[in-house]
C-alpha cells in the first residue's frame, strides 16, 4: 500500500487535501474552487486548441502543389527592366554573361516572390540583383577599353571608388 495519510488535523487550512478530506471551512473552500477553474480553464484551453489544430489541419492540403517560381512564365516588370538595361552595358565585364544571366533569375523571383507566398525573398534578392547591377556597371567604359583595362577598372570599382588617384 501507499505511505499512511495524515489525521486531518495535521493537515493545513486552505488546502486541497484538507477539502477533501472533508473540511469545508471558507479557505478549503477556496482552495478547491481554484482547483476546479484551473483544472476547467486548463480542459477548455486544450479543446480550443484541439479546435485550432483541427481547423488548420482541414484548410491545408497537404496534396496541394506547392507554389514555385514558373521559369517559363513571361517576365514581369523588373525583368523587362533588366533586360533592357543589360542592353545598354557598354563594353565586356568579366563573366558579363553569368552575371546577367543570374541577374535576370533574380529578377524572376522578384517578379513572382508575391504570388508563391515567398515575400521574406524580396529583401535579400534586391540586395542581391543590387549587387549584380553594380559588377555590371562598374565596368561600362566604353568598347575600346581593353580586357585587362576592363579587369583593373573592376578591381577598383570594388576596391570602393577611384584609388586614390584623381
């Protein structure tokens, strides 16, 4: 058997274990009553929950296709943008082609980041595409720069401005 139980008369006023032992004064009283809220609060707040899990548990599909960004889909504004300011580069930065090409996906994402659900993509991709259009730009000389003029004019660019020299 379990430990042997106290003579109620050892037990405190204002507790539970005295209540039920059959003590009915005003603060034993007192003590069940917050044990029948709580334990009643503690029920209803888990049927709720219950109830909100159940309920977002119907609203989703989980064979539902998830939203993607469609590589085929014409490209949106900012694409077009792109598209048409790459047109305008003057001269051949180094990896001319990767850099748009990535430029031109980033883009993308910006275009369709609103319609897949995705708008935590927008600030990091515009700071991305930023960062493109700067390689991009930072070497439209002109068409009679030279490759290695074009490679030093990009390191100085990078390096932050015009080198010191004025």
């Amino acid at each position: 058997m379990g430990r042997p139980r106290k003579p109620i008369e050892e037990l405190e006023h204002g507790t539970v274990a005295r209540y039920r032992r059959g003590c009915k004064c005003e603060p034993c009283r007192a003590a069940n009553r917050d044990r029948v809220r709580d334990h009643r609060w503690s029920a209803s707040a888990r049927t709720t929950e219950r109830a909100n899990v159940e309920q977002l548990a119907v609203r989703l599909d989980p064979e539902a296709p998830v939203p993607t960004i469609d590589m085929s889909a014409e490209p949106g504004p900012i694409e077009r943008a792109i598209v048409d300011d790459l047109g305008d580069l003057i001269g051949s930065p180094p990896w001319k082609r990767t850099a748009s090409a990535i430029l031109r996906l980033d883009a993308r994402v910006l275009d369709q980041a609103a319609g897949v659900d995705r708008l935590d993509l927008l600030s990091p991709m515009q700071i991305r595409a930023q960062e493109w259009m700067k390689l991009l730009r930072s070497v439209s000389g002109g068409p009679d720069l030279s490759v290695a003029d074009q490679a030093a004019q990009l390191l100085k660019d990078l390096a932050g401005g015009d080198g010191g020299s004025e």
